[in-house]
C-alpha cells in the first residue's frame, strides 16, 4: 500500500523475556528501511545496520549505535561516490569496539562490488573498502589484532566463495576464491576467526551431481596468504529486492 514504508525496529529484552525497551529508525528517504544485522559490544552497547532509503531514490548503508537503555547515540549513513544503493547486510565489534560493517556497494546501475565501512566507537568513518572481489558480502568477523575479513559471493565465472583480508588500516592484505566441484553457484554464508587467527568460511557450494549442493567449510591458516587466484571482474550483484542466498535474508524494497 503507498504511503506505508518499513523500519529499522530494534528491541530488547531481559534473560527473562520482558521487553526493556523498543527503538524504531525511520530514514530520510521516506521509503523502507531494512536492519539485516545487530552485534554487542564489551560494554552491552548495541549497534544495528542495514541499509535504509534516501532522498535521491538509492539506498545508504545506515548503522545505528544504541547504549544499553536504548538511547540512540550516533547513526552513521554511508553514500557512495556514484550516489547508488550501498547495502549494509552484517557487522562485528573488535576488542577496541572498532565497528566493521559489510555489504554491497554500487559501482554502476547494475554491478557491486564488496563493501566494507570501519566506525571507532564514537561513529568516526575510520576507512571505506571496496574490494574487486565482485558481488556482496554476506558475513564479517575481526581477529585480536584489528584485521577484518569479509566473505561472500563474487568471481570471476558464475558465483563463488570471495573471502578478503583487510588489516586495522583497511588496506587489503589478500582475496581467495573458492569454486566448488560442480563449476557452479556457490554461496558463503558466514565466517569465524580462531585465537590464532585462522579464519573459516562455510555455505553451499554446488556439487558434480546437477541440482545438488553440499554444505563446504574451507579453512584458511594464520600467517599464509591464499593461492592467487585470476583477477576477477566486477560481478552482477543481485537487486536488494532479491539475494540468491540459501537461506532467506530480509532485503528493502523501494518505495510502495
């Protein structure tokens, strides 16, 4: 129905189930605006992201920081140079409550390539990334020493894993490729860093067998940098009205 948008609803509740408070973000566009994501901090601090309608028709990556009683401390909007959809889809919080925000940024009306925003605890901009990996990431995670590392899918033919390394300055230390058995789609979903800095990536990568997937976990080892892979071009990157993941992920859809 036009004239009826969504929100950002973020809710708290205790360890008993009672609601402490409710918190709803309505954006400058005046359209939908859909939180994909929320993580914690040392301090019980939340933050959200997702992206959120603009005045010029496009979507912003907008996160959100809350303090434990629900008062909105800072919103951070993020436009890309081209003015397009920039989609915030997760976040992670490192030891020095460094927020790492990562998604899809436009690059032209239909192609996106890796985005990646650091905020410092107060909501400074600290570095943007956009990697050639392609497509959009999906899922983030951080390491004791401030890195960042961003997985989801790009590729140089059909979809694949793309998982990229950032370190604290957001200078990007390596991107490794993974391509499934079937030369097909294949889709991460989500990624951990250990004590030691190894990282690991899972999803869904498609098999030999037509129509048939398998769930693949891959680990990569702190102190080695991944194989090179060919460089790869910028990837189509779906609508933010449709992600072709595996598992249902909200998405905004533009004015009703």
């Amino acid at each position: 129905m036009a004239g009826i948008f969504s929100e950002y609803i973020t809710i708290k509740y205790n360890s008993a189930g009672q609601q402490q408070w409710v918190d709803r973000y309505h954006g400058t566009g005046n359209g939908n605006d859909t939180a994909t994501a929320l993580a914690i901090d040392s301090s019980g601090n939340i933050y959200v992201t997702g992206s959120s309608f603009n005045s010029n028709n496009n979507f912003d990556c907008v996160t959100i920081k809350y303090d434990p009683a629900g008062q909105e401390t800072w919103v951070a909007r993020y436009d890309g140079p081209i003015h397009l959809d920039d989609l915030g889809y997760a976040i992670a919080i490192d030891n020095s409550d460094n927020v790492s925000v990562t998604g899809a940024g436009a690059v032209s009306f239909n192609e996106f390539n890796y985005l990646t925003i650091r905020y410092n605890s107060a909501g400074q901009e600290q570095w943007v990334a956009q990697s050639d990996a392609g497509g959009y990431a999906v899922a983030v995670a951080t390491d004791s020493s401030g890195n960042t590392y961003i997985t989801g899918t790009g590729g140089i033919t059909n979809a694949d894993y793309a998982t990229v390394k950032y370190d604290a300055f957001g200078q990007e230390q390596w991107v490794a490729q993974y391509n499934g058995p079937g030369n097909g789609p294949d889709y991460a979903n989500a990624i951990a860093v250990d004590g030691s800095g190894n990282v690991y990536v899972t999803g869904t990568s498609l098999t030999s067998e037509p129509f048939d997937s398998d769930c693949a976990t891959i680990k990569y080892v702190q102190g080695t940098t991944p194989s090179p892979t060919p460089s790869p071009t910028v990837t189509p990157a779906p609508s933010p009205r449709e992600l072709p993941t595996p598992r249902p992920r909200p998405t905004p859809a533009r004015r009703a």
